[in-house]
C-alpha cells in the first residue's frame, strides 16, 4: 500500500476508533468530567486526556522509539525521524456542549513527510484515512475531491482564531473576501473534520489561522490524496509550523488562496 506504512495506519485506525469510542461512552457522563480551561474559549477535559493515553499506549507498545507530539501531554521526542501527531479530541468546546461534531485525528510522518493520516468521527462512525500515495478513504471507499467547481456556489469551511484574538481584524477581511466571492461558509469547530471535508467534497475548501500541528498533520495529507491542495497563507508549504492554513481542491484552491492572501498581505501571517 502507497509508501508501505500498511503498520502505521493500521495502528492508527485501532487507536482512533479506541478513543473515539470512549469518547462515546463519556457523553453520558458529561456533567461529571472536570474541565479545565486552558485560554479563553480552549478546554480541555479529562476525556481529552484518558483519550490521548488510549492512543499513546497504543503506538508506544508498537513503535516504543518513535517521537509523539501531543496536544495534551506535549512532545515525546526520541532520536529517530518517526513522529506521530495525536489530537485526542479535535472539538472539545462541541463535545461538551453536546454537539455531536468533534473527531479524533493522528497522524504519522517519516523524515519531515506526512505519510500516514486517521481522522475518525465516532458520532457518525466515520473513517477518513490515507497513505502517501495511495489516495484517500472513508470507511474503506475511495473519496476525491470535488471535480467541478462553481465559486459562486461554492461552500467554504473556516474556523475563528479564538486562540489568536490579536488576528480577529485580519481575519474578518479575509472572511469577507471569501463571503464575497462564494455560495457560503460554515464554521463548524474541527478543522480535522473541516479538512475531511474538503477531501470527500462535502465543502469545496477551509482555512483557519494559528492551528497547531495535530490538528492538521493527518488532514493535510487526506485532502491531498484524495486530490486537493494544502498550504500556508502565503502558499508555501510552512503550514504545520506557522498553522495557518489552506486547503481546496484543485479547482477551488488558487481562488480561495488569492483571496485570503491578498486580504491577509502586509500581515505577518502571509509568509
């Protein structure tokens, strides 16, 4: 299969449902989960957490030397050129006010190349998963991106800057650069899902600035496998480091691109 990460995904796939499934379970006992608050508008809960440990000790007792960066316990990091990227719950503000919209995404890279992503939403029992060259699956079929591209009637995902408040001007030019020049956005709270999304054509592209690695690192590499494009705002390939990013598909992506980053020029988030 593709680049021959058969083992990675395999362990990512058990690892997501594992959690996502716990997730689950968890929603009966919202009320009693302990919430911590980790920014304005950023939570974090003991779901979160026990989450996260299901997927560590999952890939740590197949992969003990490889290096994970986590959202919740941080970074891991050993001497080899493995690296996971685990968000053990991509929309924790959703799952606790009980909109069933959040997802569980991993990703795995091998000497600074995406190779491997698993995006799992356990309320729709959905799968989104793809290897390097292999092209791009939902629960096991072949999914691409949107073929034929109407900007007028296109539909956009985004997400607000809520961990980057000092950007909110910024970013509403470039919410109305793109509100101006398409059939609708819709921001629905993970940017994982938002990327699946995108690769599966529900939505035609999302951006989103200030993300952190994990949660992107796997929906970049499903939406380019299943034919679309990802960058930065200035597009280049620097998004995992600066999070701000993109992504669309073939036809969408230079408008929706030029769009952001003509509102965004003379910013520091147009690399």
């Amino acid at each position: 299969m593709g680049e021959n990460c058969e083992r990675e995904l395999a362990v990512a796939v058990d690892a997501a449902r594992a959690a996502g499934e716990y997730l689950l379970q968890q929603r009966s006992n919202i009320d009693g989960l302990s919430v911590n608050e980790k920014g304005v508008g950023d939570f974090v809960t003991e779901a979160d957490r026990h989450s996260e440990k299901l997927i560590t000790d999952r890939i740590t007792e197949r992969f003990p030397t490889d290096s994970i960066v986590a959202e919740e316990s941080g970074v891991r990091e050993s001497n080899t050129s493995r690296r996971w990227f685990i968000d053990p719950l991509d929309g924790t503000t959703n799952y606790l006010s009980g909109i069933s919209h959040y997802s569980v995404s991993i990703g795995f890279m091998e000497d600074g190349v995406m190779m491997a992503g698993v995006v799992y939403d356990p309320c729709r029992n959905e799968l989104f998963a793809a290897v390097r060259g292999s092209g791009a699956h939902l629960n096991g079929d072949t999914v691409s991106v949107n073929g034929s591209y109407d900007v007028s009637r296109s539909l956009i995902a985004t997400g607000f800057p809520f961990r980057n408040i000092r950007y909110m001007d910024e970013y509403l030019e470039s919410f109305r650069a793109v509100a101006n020049m398409t059939g609708g956005i819709r921001r629905m709270g993970s940017a994982a899902l938002d990327l699946c999304y995108t690769a599966l054509g529900r939505v035609d592209g999302f951006w989103e600035l200030g993300l952190s690695p994990w949660d992107v690192a796997a929906g970049s590499l499903i939406v380019t496998e299943a034919g679309g494009n990802v960058s930065d705002f200035g597009g280049g390939d620097g998004y995992l480091e600066s999070g701000n990013t993109l992504g669309a598909s073939g036809a969408c992506f230079p408008l929706l691109l030029k769009a952001v980053k003509t509102a965004l020029d003379g910013t520091d988030l147009v690399s």
